[in-house]
C-alpha cells in the first residue's frame, strides 16, 4: 500500500467528537432536558415523580436532587447540572431544584444570544458579572435574623408541599429542637441529628430523642430490656479471644490438657467481661462481635449489650452520652463511660430497637420519623432533612431571605438596572441573566396553574414599591412574602444562583467534545431505557 495514502489516526476508533456550535447545541440541550424534567416538582405546588430502578424498587419524591441521582444520567454536559444539585445539598441541604433550573435557564438564554452572533467567551463573562452583582443584591436584600420564630419559618418553607402537611408545625418543632440542642458555637454539624425511620405510624407520631435509636437488639436474652441511670460503655474491639496471628498448632495428648486449654480461654473472656463490669458499667455497645460466652458473663452481671454497632453510631452515642470509645478493654476505666436517663429495647412497629434516652444536654440527637407506609416516611425524611439544612444554614449565618420568588424578581429587576451601566455586548448577557432569574416565580406560578405572564407583570409593579413580594401560590395573589411567613436561608440563594452561573458558564467555553467510545455500552443503556426496567409491559 501507498505509505501516503494512509489515515492519519489521532484519535481512537469508535471516538466520537463534536465540534463547535455542535458542542454547544448539544450541551445546552442537554441542560435544557435536565432542567424542564425537575421544574414540574418546583414549590409548594409542584408535583411529584415516580421513580422506577432496574430492580423495580420505587421512590416517589419531589426533591430536585433525588429524582437527578436516581435518573442516572448519561450525558456529560447534563452530569455538570447534576453536580449543580448535588452541591446545593450538601452545601445547605435545600435548594436544589432552584439551582438546576436557573442553570437550565441561563443555558436557554445563552443559546439566544449564540444565535445572534455573540460569542460564547462574552456571554460567559456577562454572566460572570452577572452573577457577582447578584451576590451584591442578595446581601443587600437579606434579612438578619436567626429568633426561634424565624427557624420556625424557615423550616416550614422547606417542608411546604412535601408530603408532611398535617404535621408541618410539629415537625418544625422537632427540627428546629434538635438544631438547637446539637448546636456548638455556633456550629451545627448535621450528622449529629440522626434521622431513625419507621412506617406504622401518623407523621405526627414522630419524635425528637434526646439521645440516640439504635437498629439492633440486645445480643442476649438474659439481659435487662431497660436500664435506668445508665452508664455507658464504647468500645470498638471484639469482645473474644484473639486469634493468634500466625498459623499455630496446638497438639493435646490428653483430654485433660484439652480441658486446661478451654478453661484458660474461659478464663481470659471472664477477666475482658470483669474489667468491663468493674469500672460500673451497666450497658455496652460493642462495635465489633461480641463472643457467646462474654455474653452469657454480661448477662449474669446485668449488663445491657449490643454488638455490630456502625461506626457512625458509636460516634453519636459518645457524642450523645459523653462516652469515650475505647479500643483495649484494658484502659477502660470509669471516666470513660457516659450516661444517659434511661436505655431501653422496645419494639417500635415490630422491630426491636435500642433507645438511648434523656442524654443530659446531648450533642447528637435523633429524629424517629413515622408515616403510614416505607414511601412516606421516605419522603418525610427527605423533608426533614431539608428543613434540618435550612435551620442549620439560618442557626449559622442568622441571615434570611423572602421566599415565593421575591428575591429572583428583586435580583432582576437591579440586574436591568446595572446592565445599563455597561457597554459592549457583555452587556446582553447580563440582561439575559436577569431574564433568567425570573424563571423561578414564573415556574411556581405554573405549577400552581396560574397565568405565568400576568404573575410577572403585576410582581415587577410591586416590586416598584417593595422588596419582599412574592407569589403566594395557594390564593394566586402578590403578597408580602415576610408577612406571610415564607422565608428560606440567605445561603440557599447565594449557592443556588452561584453554582448555577459556574455551571451554565462552564457549559458555554466548551467548544469540542470528544468522547471515548464505550464498547456499545451507551447503546445498550439507551434499550434498557426504552425498556423501563423494571416495569411491567403496558
Ligand atoms: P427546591 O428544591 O429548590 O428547594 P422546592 O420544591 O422546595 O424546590 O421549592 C422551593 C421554592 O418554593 C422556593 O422558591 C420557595 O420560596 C417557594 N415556596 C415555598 N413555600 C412557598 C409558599 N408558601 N408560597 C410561595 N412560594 C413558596
Ligand atoms: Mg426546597
């Protein structure tokens, strides 16, 4: 063969590539898709989606980032929205199908000014300014205010419209309880409020534990179902005779050296149990195993035990009770042990559960969610945690905004304004980027069926005259979302707007996509998908 003739190959076969306004094009679309999938479920009267795994397990839910995580998306460029979600919830816990369909948006309206000819660097950097002054606005706009009454709030606003109504206000209660009481400096770590579920119940049934629920049970029946005044042991070794490290062999000659040998072990497990039982101990959580005969000895002592504890756990029962864990029962000595009122076992809906209850000034509690079925109490939770973030982000920053859609519209309406103050074409790109922003209550007015275009016009006029009107979408009218109650963590608004601008502007310099090809494996994902696993055949 003719060596000039020759393909030159850079890229491996099966690579696909895109270039360009191709990129772009199909970037965005991707963005669009993701974004208009979660803007049904937005605001208190947003829907709900069912969502179907391959196994055919079920999750109904309204929660932006729970319907983007289990969609499992393929696409790269609708992936970076879904981290968009993702940060949102782990930065405030709320938020995060705001946070998608702004991004969403700016991508649409970037797609328009693509079409006029303006280049995508401008535009991003249009919204790079954009997206600076909105901060601006938002700290200017934001309300301080951190009073119990406003923690209340906050956690009602997250919790509207999903699944808890009857019991919002009880609810409200136990969050904003347990934020308070996990609370240090200030600070409020989230995993020290556990979130223990159990169907069976009302939601209204649910409590706040002043300590910590375990989903085990005591390791011996002998044992004592409840103890008062506890005090607590941690450990986080097994409670057993160690196996000896290398391979030994051990040869008995008679049956009475076999004997000497087993008393000898019997002998050790009875001195781990003593120590544990000398330094006052009457419950144990072991998170390793714990070996039959040390339970039989624990049990004789009276002590409650409990094997296999998570790890997550032990460290909420320390946190909880004040316990150290140890890890040689050797050192453990009476100032390792924490207390708490009562530790009991009881059933709860047919299980057997461990409560370790009226821990004096906790710093980790539990939450035991309750609702009818496993799909309630799930969507429960998720609300929950929800409102747990709201709270937290409100306990640390003491700062709030109006929700309805009231500072999107206020952000807007400042961002025309500034936009008049820059020349060149960036400055189209932060007009669009106002536009953009109004996607928010235009979207909580459609899913509330109402005319989205009359909703604006009038929600600009208020805006001539205050700041904090906003949609209340149960009667239709524009109100004065502060007086209504409606307010949701400064936080909320800063990440949502901010992340959405990162994504939307990195999404826009992207002009090549080149992507390796996966041996069919899109192909056959794209069958499974018209398949609908896991669904019956219509
Ligand atoms: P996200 O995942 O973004 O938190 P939600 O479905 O929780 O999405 O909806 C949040 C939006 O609903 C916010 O803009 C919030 O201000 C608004 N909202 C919440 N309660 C009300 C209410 N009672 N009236 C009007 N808007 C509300
Ligand atoms: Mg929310």
């Amino acid at each position: 063969m003719a060596q000039g003739q020759q393909p030159i190959l850079v890229l491996p076969e099966g690579t696909s590539r895109y270039l360009g306004r191709d990129a772009q094009r199909m970037n965005i679309l991707a963005g669009k898709i993701l974004a208009e999938t979660v803007r049904t479920t937005l605001g208190p009267k947003g829907m709900d989606k069912m969502l179907v795994d391959s196994l055919g397990d079920i999750v109904v839910t309204n929660d932006g980032v729970t319907i983007l995580k289990e969609m499992d998306i393929e696409h790269p460029a609708a992936k970076m929205l879904v981290e968009v979600a993702k940060t949102q919830e782990d930065e405030v816990g709320d938020g995060t199908t705001t946070a998608v369909i702004i991004a969403g948006e700016l991508l649409k309206k970037a797609e328009n000014l693509l079409e006029m000819e303006i280049h995508p660097t401008i535009i991003a950097m249009g919204y790079r300014q954009a997206a600076e002054k909105a901060q601006e606005i938002l700290d200017d706009i934001a309300i301080d205010a951190s009073d119990r009454d406003t923690l209340m709030k906050v956690a009602m606003t997250a919790m509207t419209g999903k699944g808890t109504e009857k019991a919002r206000e009880p609810l409200a209660e136990l969050i904003v309880d347990a934020v308070k009481q996990v609370e240090e400096d200030g600070e409020v770590e989230k995993d020290h409020i556990k979130i223990e579920k159990k169907e069976g119940a009302a939601v209204d049934d649910s409590t706040l534990v002043q300590g910590v629920i375990i989903d085990k049970e005591r390791v011996h029946p002998g044992m004592p179902k409840k103890v008062e005044n506890a005090k607590i042991a941690l450990l986080n070794c097994p409670i057993e005779v160690k196996e000896t490290e290398v391979d030994a062999e051990i040869r008995i000659t008679d049956p009475s050296q076999m004997q000497a040998f087993i008393e000898q072990e019997e002998q050790m497990i009875r001195d781990m149990v003593n120590s544990i039982v000398d330094t006052g101990a009457n419950v144990l959580f072991c998170q390793k195993g714990i070996d039959d005969l040390a339970q039989h000895y624990l049990a004789k002592a009276g002590v409650l035990a409990v094997r296999r504890v998570k790890k997550s756990d032990m460290e909420k029962l320390s946190k909880a009770t004040g316990a150290n864990i140890v890890t040689n029962i050797e050192d453990l000595s009476p100032e390792d042990l924490g207390e708490a009122g009562v530790v009991s076992e009881k059933k709860i809906s047919g299980e057997e559960m461990i409560l370790v209850e009226e821990c004096k000034e906790p710093k980790a509690v539990t939450i035991l969610v309750r609702g009818s079925t496993e799909h309630v109490v799930s969507e429960v939770e998720r609300a929950i945690e929800d409102a747990i973030g709201v709270v937290a982000a409100t306990v640390e920053d003491g700062k709030v905004v109006a929700g309805g859609g009231a500072p999107e519209i206020e952000i807007a309406k400042r961002l025309k304004d500034y936009a008049d103050s820059i020349s060149g074409r960036e400055q189209l790109a932060v007009s669009a980027f106002a536009e953009a922003l109004e996607i928010v209550p235009k979207t909580l007015a459609e899913n509330a069926g109402l005319d989205s275009i009359d909703v604006l016009v009038d929600l600009r006029a208020a805006h001539e005259e205050s700041t904090y009107m906003g949609i209340d979408v149960f009667d239709g009218k524009i109100v004065d979302m502060k007086e209504a109650g409606v307010i949701e963590p400064h936080r909320v608004k800063k990440q949502a707007i901010q992340s959405a601008a990162e994504a939307a502007e990195m999404i826009l310099r992207i002009d090549d996509v080149i992507a390796a090809s996966s041996s069919g494996s899109s192909e056959e994902g794209m069958e499974e998908m018209g398949g609908m696993g896991g669904m019956p055949p219509m």
